[in-house]
C-alpha cells in the first residue's frame, strides 16, 4: 500500500507556499514604503488557494486562444503563485505612493501568524504519518 504524500499532507502544502509567497509581497511593500509612485500589491488568499487546488471559476483557469496557432496555456497558475492586485490606500500619499506602513507591518504580522499555525499543522500531520508507519 502507497501513501500519496500529496493526499497525506491536503491543502496544507499548498497553503504554506501561497503564504510564503504573500510575505513576499508584502515585504517588497515595505521594502518600498518610500519609493515615489510604488504601488502597494496583495492578492486574495482564500481565491488564490481556490486556484491552486483547481476549484477556481470554472475549475482550472482557462484561458481563451484567440488564434489557432497560439500555444495552450499549461499550467497557468502553477505551483501556487497567484495574481498580485494592486491596493486602494485609505490615505494616498502626494508622490503616489500606495504603502502604508501602518496597514503592511499588521498584514504582515497577520500572515507571519497563519503561515506558523501552518507549519504546526502540517508537522503533526507529518509526526502523525512517521507514527502510523512505526505502528505506534
């Protein structure tokens, strides 16, 4: 009998690599609070894990040929990596800057948190398959 680690871990995996990769985005946010005309970036967590486990608009994302020798889209969307959006400040600043520090650092604390909730669920999940196979 195989054990499909895909299938042991669920949607863990995937949610630990799209919130590795929302820090990225908000830290390049911060890294930018005071470049003239940055625009602050984020993406919707819950629509982009959606995406990455196919349960999209549709299922996975189709995109349209608009002529028949244009090369199919395969997997677009992969690996997790989601569509950053551009963010409406609450107080836009004169040079166009988007940043606000203030909102970017508790985003950020915020996903700091769920991406450690995560890694605690996945590695029970892991200490719980190591015990099933020493039959403990």
């Amino acid at each position: 009998m195989s054990i499909s680690l895909d299938k042991a871990f669920g949607v863990q995996a995937a949610a630990l690599k799209l919130r590795a990769q929302r820090h990225e985005v908000l830290a390049e946010n911060l890294a930018n609070a005071d470049t003239p005309h940055y625009k602050a970036r984020d993406f919707d967590f819950r629509t982009a894990l959606q995406q990455a486990q196919g349960q999209g608009a549709g299922g996975a994302l189709a995109m349209a040929r608009t002529h028949a020798g244009h090369l199919p889209a395969q997997g677009a969307q992969s690996g997790g990596v989601a569509e950053a959006q551009f963010r409406v400040p609450f107080n836009p600043s004169l040079d166009g800057n988007t940043v606000e520090s203030q909102v970017e650092q508790a985003r950020f604390a915020e996903n700091t948190v769920h991406y450690q909730a995560g890694l605690t669920f996945l590695g029970s999940r892991i200490n719980g398959l190591i015990s099933a196979i020493r039959g403990e």
